[in-house]
C-alpha cells in the first residue's frame, strides 16, 4: 500500500486530523528513492497524487461542515 497510502494519509491530514504531511511527504519521496527504476518524471506524479489526496480530504472536511451547519 505505497502509493494509495500516500493518497489516503495526505486525505486524512487535509480532513483536519492532526497528521503532519511533513512526515507524509518524505515518505512519499523514499518510496521514490527505493523505486530507483521509475522514471524521473514519476516525481510529478507523486507530487498529483499528494494533491489528489489533499482534495479528497478538504471535500470531506467541506462535506461535514456543510452537514453539520444544515439546520434541518
């Protein structure tokens, strides 16, 4: 689970979970060291995938506030 737990850890720290991405992120880059046979254009992509995953959790964390401020 190298690459998705890198989108879904980047996702929980975007959700307001106390978890820094400055841990996540260098991870993301020995796992990128430890893959010496990706090309170096796969650095690009780790950085989309760590975006990706701040996306998904900021609409999580958007999702619940909007839930939690609707009245009804």
């Amino acid at each position: 689970m190298q690459w998705p737990g890198v989108v879904v850890l980047m996702a929980v720290e975007s959700a307001c979970i106390p978890l820094p991405s400055e841990i996540i992120m260098p991870l993301a880059g020995w796992i990128l060291i430890k893959n010496q046979s990706l090309p170096i254009s796969f650095n690009l992509i780790a950085g989309i995938l760590g975006a990706f995953g701040c996306t998904i959790g900021s609409l999580a964390a958007y999702w619940w506030g909007q839930k939690a401020d609707d009245p009804s």
